[in-house]
C-alpha cells in the first residue's frame, strides 16, 4: 500500500495551513503623498461623521466625504478628485466626483447656494449625527478658549518660520510628534524637537501684510524661526519627522503632519506680540 502523507499546505490533522506573509503597507518612492490609507480616515469634530483626509497640492490637508457622489448633482465650485493620492479641487471630466465634508457637515453653516441632492445628504448626515449624540457614541468638541495675547506662557498653537514661509503648528513646540509609522505598525511615539538636534529661537519678526492686505497689523509677532537651520532640519521639521524617520527613506506616515500655512488674517487670535519667558530664547 502507499502511505498516505498530508500536503505540506495542511496540519496534521488535515485543517489548512494559513502559510500567506504578512505584507507590510508600503509607499513608493514616487509617490507624492507619503501618507497610509490607515491614516486617512477619521471623524469630524464638529458632528462625529465619518471623513477621508487628502493632502492637496499646496500640501494642506483636506476632508472629503467617504462616498463618491454623481457630479451632475453637486455644484461645480464643490467637485474635487483624487490623481495619485492628492486631492484637486476640480472634476476630472467623469461621471463622479468628490466634495468636501464642509459642506456637507450639518453643524456648519452653508456659504453657497446648494442643489436639492446635497441638501437631502446634509439632513441624512444631521440625523446620524443627533443619532450618536443621543446614543454617547460622540460629545462635539467645545471650542477652545481664547488664548490671551498679552501672556508671556507658551502658545498653545505656534507660529513657525521654515522654508521660506510661515506655518501654524496644531501645539506647542515641544508636544509636536512624528507622524511616521514604526514596525509595529504605531505612530512614532518620538517629539519632532529631538535631543541632539539644532533647534529654532524665538523672535520677534513683523507680521507685515501679504498679498495687499493692508488692513492686517504690521507690528511685531513672535515666530519661532527655523530659517538659520539647515535645509535638511528645516524638511525634517515640515514633514514632521523625528531624525531616524527622517534618515529613512520608505518611512511611510500614518497621520498628517499638523501645519497650516500661516495666513495672518484667518489665524489673527494666534498672533503673539511677546515673546515667551523661558531660560533663553531656545525652546
């Protein structure tokens, strides 16, 4: 008789053998968003709906509405689509489309003129909403306090001078985290401003209007200038990366980087005309 021998692809006891790797989520080299999918998704503060952040080619992030809609019933000033993992704020010439969640989210007010169609999905969303509300599935977040321009205490979201430009951090200084993926598949747990490392000083630089506002101030703010650190410093802290992450190459993110481009007429309770008490300049 020949012996009956089980498959190398079963037990012993003839169940099946699970013998797939586990692949690790990766980006390429090429690609322009370095940003997981796992990253992506989240809920919005103000109504506790589901939304997918999108980095746009200016590299500020924005929430668009899961689900794709029909394009021929959403205003043209609200199509956007998705080339490459980057969002641009245009229709793509097909029959769907996506839209920001703004203008979808039921605790907002609308600014424009909407069509019958994305009116219907505002009321739907208004419902979920009062749904987990009801059920403590989700507390709306209360908006922040003003924060007092007169104190000398750390401000709580800083501006920061990099790259030639200006940015509005989400949180102080020294709570800025790396956003990039460790092997176990975690958000690096390390701060952007590591021991070791050159770091900013603060100053104060004139506000000075952009664009021909003149109506903005033009007196003083504190910055937290990086413009003296060198390039390389000065795109780690950018892509807010800690400085192993930042040395290695396919370091994939699993959050978005906290920066908004500094914009002295949306960010004016942000503006700061002292300069913060610590031991030195340097944080």
């Amino acid at each position: 008789m020949c012996p009956n021998s089980t498959s190398t692809a079963c037990r012993w006891d003839g169940s099946p053998r699970d013998t797939r790797p586990r692949r690790p989520l990766r980006v390429a080299a090429t690609s322009p968003s370095r940003l997981l999918r796992t990253g992506q998704s989240g809920r919005c503060r103000a109504c506790g709906n589901p939304i997918d952040f999108y980095q746009r080619t200016d590299q500020r992030p924005i929430a668009l509405h899961p689900a794709e809609l029909a394009a021929a019933l959403v205003p043209v000033s609200c199509r956007w689509h998705l080339s490459c993992g980057i969002a641009h704020p245009h229709g793509d010439g097909s029959a769907w489309c996506r839209i920001p969640h703004a203008v979808l989210c039921p605790a907002r007010i609308p600014t424009l003129r909407l069509t019958s169609h994305v009116e219907e999905m505002r009321r739907r969303l208004g419902v979920r909403s009062r749904r987990l509300i009801d059920s403590g599935d989700f507390a709306p977040a209360a908006p922040p306090p003003p924060e007092p321009n007169a104190s000398s205490a750390r401000p709580a979201r800083p501006v920061v001078q990099l790259l030639l430009g200006r940015c509005l951090a989400d949180r102080p200084i020294e709570d800025i985290r790396c956003v990039a993926q460790t092997r176990h598949r975690r958000r690096c747990p390390l701060p952007v401003l590591a021991p070791g490392t050159p770091k900013g000083i603060w100053k104060l630089l004139p506000a000075g209007p952009q664009r021909g506002q003149l109506t903005l101030p033009t007196g003083p703010m504190a910055v937290y200038d990086l413009s003296r650190l060198p390039y390389g410093e000065q795109l780690r802290w950018r892509t807010q990366h800690c400085p192993a992450h930042a040395a290695a190459p396919n370091a994939a993110d699993l959050a978005l980087a906290g920066w908004q481009v500094f914009d002295p007429l949306l960010h004016a309770a942000h503006i700061r005309t002292r300069l913060p008490h610590a031991p030195g300049d340097q944080a």
